[in-house]
C-alpha cells in the first residue's frame, strides 16, 4: 500500500514537470495535497492519473495560446514560421513525411480546439475534415507521383491513380469545412 502511494506520488511529480513553468507551483501543492487526502491508493491514483491529464491540457492550451498570438507577436510568429517549416521539409521526405506532417497538423489542430469550446460535433467536424483533407492530399501526392513514374516509363497510369481530380475536388472542400469548425470553436470559447 505505501508504493501505491509513492508511485501517486511520483506521477505527480511528472505531471508537476509538465506544466508549463509560471503554473508549476500552485498546482503541485494543489495536486501533492489532493493525493495526500486521498482515503485509500485506489483514490490517489485516481487523483494522480487526473493530475498527468490535466498537465497535458495545460500545456496544449498553452501551445494553443501561443499558435493565436495571445502570447506576444514573437512567439505566435516563431510558432507559425516552425509548424510551416516542419510542413515544407517533412513534404520533401516522402511517405514517411506526409506522416510526420499530418501528425504535425493533429498537433495543431488539437492544440486550436483546445483553445476553443463548442462541443463534440464542432470538433469532431474539424478533425474529421482534416482527416479526409491530409488523406485526400496524400492521395494526389501519390496519384501524381505514379502518373509521372509511368509518363516517364513510357506506360499508362494505372486505374488506381486515375482519380486525382476527385481527390483534389475533396481537398479543397476539406479547407473551408475545417476552417469554419476551428473558427465556431474559437468563437464559442469564453473570453478571458
């Protein structure tokens, strides 16, 4: 039982860490307290389990603030320039980057509606409109890639990639699905 309580106890610590440093203090003591009054370990880890997830919000809302400019101009410019470089180099890379960009785009899209509000629907809507957009770019990526692979072999293009101009048409019907979800999200998120 007293390891139940170490390991509650180090959690918190981990989660203490991962907050952002200027909310470090008032919640480690908020949180060391709430695993202390705990009336059994079942409880403190409950509590500690709650405290690592409530760090992790913190810090994509503070990743959230700093991608809206609420943070200073310089850190809202330096974030933007970062996810637009780590978007153009990873589109050179390949498969493998289309996943580190998508990845990337999860990342941030997650961190704006985390600064939003609205409920499941708006958000939902918004991943799932990114979701379909990156698939669909990733197709025409493809679809591109092996037309000119079989232009250049001097054979035809395969039925599979024939369909470009349909993923095109989804892509572009995917931006402004996902732009109006983030923009009811921030909307409808308090003030303060």
């Amino acid at each position: 039982m007293a390891r139940t309580g170490r390991d509650a106890a180090s959690v918190v610590e981990r989660a203490v860490r991962v907050l952002p440093a200027d909310q470090r203090e008032r919640y480690a003591e908020e949180w060391r307290h709430d695993v202390g009054a705990a009336p059994d370990p079942v409880a403190a880890r409950l509590v500690a389990r709650a405290a690592r997830a409530m760090a992790r919000r913190l810090r994509r809302r503070r990743l959230s603030l700093i991608l809206l400019g609420q943070r200073g101009f310089a850190a809202f410019l330096v974030s933007w320039l970062a996810v637009l470089g780590l978007l153009a180099v990873s589109s050179l890379v390949g498969a493998l980057g289309l996943v580190v960009a998508g990845v990337l785009l999860v990342v941030v899209v997650r961190g704006l509606l985390d600064a939003g509000a609205g409920g499941r629907t708006v958000k939902g809507w918004a991943v799932g409109s990114l979701v379909v957009g990156v698939g669909a770019f990733g197709y025409l990526v493809w679809a591109w890639s092996v037309g000119f692979d079989a232009v250049d072999a001097g054979r035809s293009t395969p039925a599979a990639a024939e369909h470009g101009t349909l993923a095109g048409v989804v892509l572009l019907l995917s931006i402004p699905c996902f732009i109006a979800a983030v923009v009811a999200s921030l909307r409808a998120a308090p003030r303060g």
